[in-house]
C-alpha cells in the first residue's frame, strides 16, 4: 500500500478536528472514488497542530487544494433557566480539494457563477464536480424554487422524504433525488464497500449506536418561509428541534425529529435518543407538564457578524 495514504489516513483516524462525516469525505477522496471534496476542519487550544499536518501530508501526497480563511464556530456550553448558551468553541477551515488542475479551474467558475447570483448554474457545475448523480442535481435545482416545493410537497410528506432519505443513504454526500434513486443506491454501497476497505476503524465508529436517556426540550419547528410566513397552509405534523438537556459524551446534541404531535416551544419531554450514522432515532417516553417559557438560544455569532480571523 501507498505509504503516504497510509500515513494521511491514519492522521485522518486519529484528527480530533474531523468530524467523522469529514474524515469519510477524506478518505472517499483520496481513494479516487469521489472525484473532488470540500472538507471541514476545526481548530480548538487542544489540536493546534493539525491544520500543519494536514496540509504537509496533503502536500506530500500531491493533492491540490485550496484552503479557506479561519472562521470562527459555537457550541452550546450550558442551558440554564430558559437560556441556551453557546460559547466560541475554536475555528474552522474549508479545504477544497481537487482530482486535478482542471478541477480546480472548474471550481473557480463556480465560485464566480456565485458571486453572479447564479445558483443553479453553479450548483451544476459543483454537483457534476463532487461526483452527484445528475438526476439529483436536476431535482436539487428544482427544489430551490419554493413555487415548486409548494405544490409538489405538503409540510409532513416534505420533511418525511427528507429523513427516509438520510435513512436510506447514510454514506452519501448529496441529497438523493427520491428514496428509490438507483444511482444513490450504487454510490452509496460503493462508498461504504470503499470506507470499510480503507479504514474499518472509521466504518465502526460510523456505523455504532449512541444512546441517550432523559430530557429533552422542544425548540424550533423546521419551515420553508417567505417573508417570515410558512409556505404550507396547513400541517399534518412537525420537524422539531430537540434540544438535549444533558450533555451526551460532553456534547448538547440537536436533532430533528418528526411527529403528528403538537407540542409548545420549552416543553420539556422524557425520550430515548438513538444517534447513528447522521441521524438520530427519537422514541418518546413521557411527557413533563413543565414548559421552559421563552426559551432562547443566546449566541455570540450573531452579534459579532460573520467573523473572519486573518
Ligand atoms: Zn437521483
């Protein structure tokens, strides 16, 4: 085996600023079986060495790449009282990573394509580029267009093809055009058949479980708006952001989770979360009469506005 692959994947294993969907990009990348990536690394005060390392061994192996500014990211550190707090937790770079040069041209016509406002030729362009079956794209484009949503989804059948489909293809990078699309089917026992030759430690650590007992509290409701109001008249359900009110190995998860139930924004429930692959598998226990009233996400971001570090 390539001994520079070697050495990159096991830096990949080890990196604690991947997160495990960006150590899979990375290494789908480097086998040759995803064409181009953009992968996401975090920098905190306890891994301040391995943007250095990253970039030295993706040099060494001869990968092109072009790598963002710093930005700034947040994690919640501590819910109290009706407060979610998040804290800036480090910062993050985007790698762009190329197959070749005329990848890398192709990639800097997307960029322009965007900064023309020029979305869906350039989301063409990029799907094409990271390896997206075209019948995706093509409903990708469509689905950018609310009119179409409109009248093609309701809120509940919106939201539920959304979740079968991450379901269904959890090792892929886009979004499927339906549930039964053959060639998200193909990639995606490609890419796991590949990921499991490559690293079986990272497959593993994909593929476990995680288990969390306890609260839970209602936030948001997911929604496709124009002008701050919804684009469905009526729902048959909701998407839900559910809020951990414990950390889970150290960490306030949010997932989605969709039910025909109504419930309020603070309301505190009683549920056993499953986390596995991207997703989580939410089965609720019981329901607590308590309600956080005007629960709030306070943030740093916001206030500070986009923040890049030179
Ligand atoms: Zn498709």
């Amino acid at each position: 085996m390539d001994k520079k692959l070697n050495k990159l994947i096991k830096f990949i294993e080890r990196a604690k600023g991947l997160e495990l969907r960006e150590k899979i990009k990375l290494i789908l990348f480097l086998d040759g079986v995803k064409p181009n990536a953009e992968v996401i690394l975090k920098i905190d005060p306890k891994n301040l060495g391995d943007k250095f390392e990253l970039e030295k061994l993706l040099k060494d192996k001869g990968v092109i790449f072009l790598v963002s500014r710093a930005r700034s990211y947040e994690e919640i550190k501590k819910i109290k009282g009706n407060k979610v707090i998040w804290e800036i937790a480090g910062t993050y770079y985007i790698y762009d990573l190329f197959k070749g040069k005329k990848e890398k041209e192709r990639f800097k016509k997307y960029l322009e394509l965007l900064k023309k406002g020029k979305r869906a030729e350039g989301n063409r362009i990029v799907g094409e580029q990271y390896g997206y079956p075209r019948c995706c794209v093509s409903q990708f484009v469509k689905e950018m267009k609310t009119d179409f949503l409109k009248k093609t989804y309701s809120y509940w059948t919106y939201y539920k093809k959304q979740q079968d489909l991450d379901r269904k293809f959890p090792f892929i990078f886009h979004r499927a055009c339906k549930v039964d699309c053959e060639k998200s089917e193909e990639l995606n026992k490609k890419y796991e058949e590949v990921l499991k030759k490559r690293s079986k430690k990272i497959w593993k650590e994909y593929k476990g479980k995680n288990k969390f007992k306890g609260e839970l509290i209602v936030g948001e409701i997911s929604d496709v708006e124009i002008s701050g109001k919804s684009i469905w008249l009526g729902k048959e359900g909701y998407e839900y952001e559910l809020i951990f009110r414990k950390p889970l190995r150290r960490h306030y998860y949010l997932v989605s989770w969709l039910s025909q139930q109504k419930y309020k924004k603070g309301q505190v429930l009683k549920g056993i979360v499953e986390l596995q692959y991207d997703y989580a598998k939410v089965k609720m226990l019981k329901e607590k009469k308590k309600i956080i009233s005007g629960l709030i996400h306070e943030r740093k971001l916001p206030l500070l506005g986009e923040v890049e570090i030179k």
